[in-house]
C-alpha cells in the first residue's frame, strides 16, 4: 500500500513539473513573436533649468545683479522681476 502511493506521488510530481515546463516553454516561444514599436511623435521633456541669479550688494545699499540661464523668455522674466522688488525709489 505505502508503495503505490509513494509510485502515484512520484507520477503525479512528474507529470505537474511536465506540464510546468511545456508551458513555460510555450510562453517563451510566444514572447520571441513580440515586436516592440517606438512611437517618434511621443518624445520625453525635459526639465527646465531654472535662472542662475548672483545678487550683489554695493556698500551704497544698490543692488546689482548678474543672470544666465538658458530660456531667453525666463531671463527676461526674472529680471523684471528683480527690478520692480529691489529698486528703491
């Protein structure tokens, strides 16, 4: 008795890793007939880099000051900015 089922254990064991591995044979075989297509009107954005500022401080109490960055329109903004909070009327 302890035999048999020791026999049908060792069967059953046998078929389930059979069967485990045709299927993950058949998926793998499946993933090879995948292709992948690139999309060129989605593209990533980047970050804006933000304005670089160096305020000075004269020993009068004027304020001047130096901007780089690399959005024209940003540099602009910001020194306008700078004007209207740090001009002392």
């Amino acid at each position: 008795m302890k035999k048999l089922f020791i026999q049908s254990f060792i069967m059953s064991f046998i078929i389930v890793f059979a069967i485990a591995f045709m299927s993950s044979f058949a998926f793998s075989v499946e993933n090879k007939n995948i292709q992948i297509k690139k999309q060129p009107e989605i593209q990533q954005v980047k970050p804006k880099k933000p304005v670089k500022i160096k305020l000075k401080r004269s020993s009068e109490g004027k304020y001047t000051w130096e901007l780089s960055g690399d959005d024209v329109d940003e540099i602009v903004k910001a020194d306008k900015r700078l004007k209207k909070l740090l001009t002392t009327e």
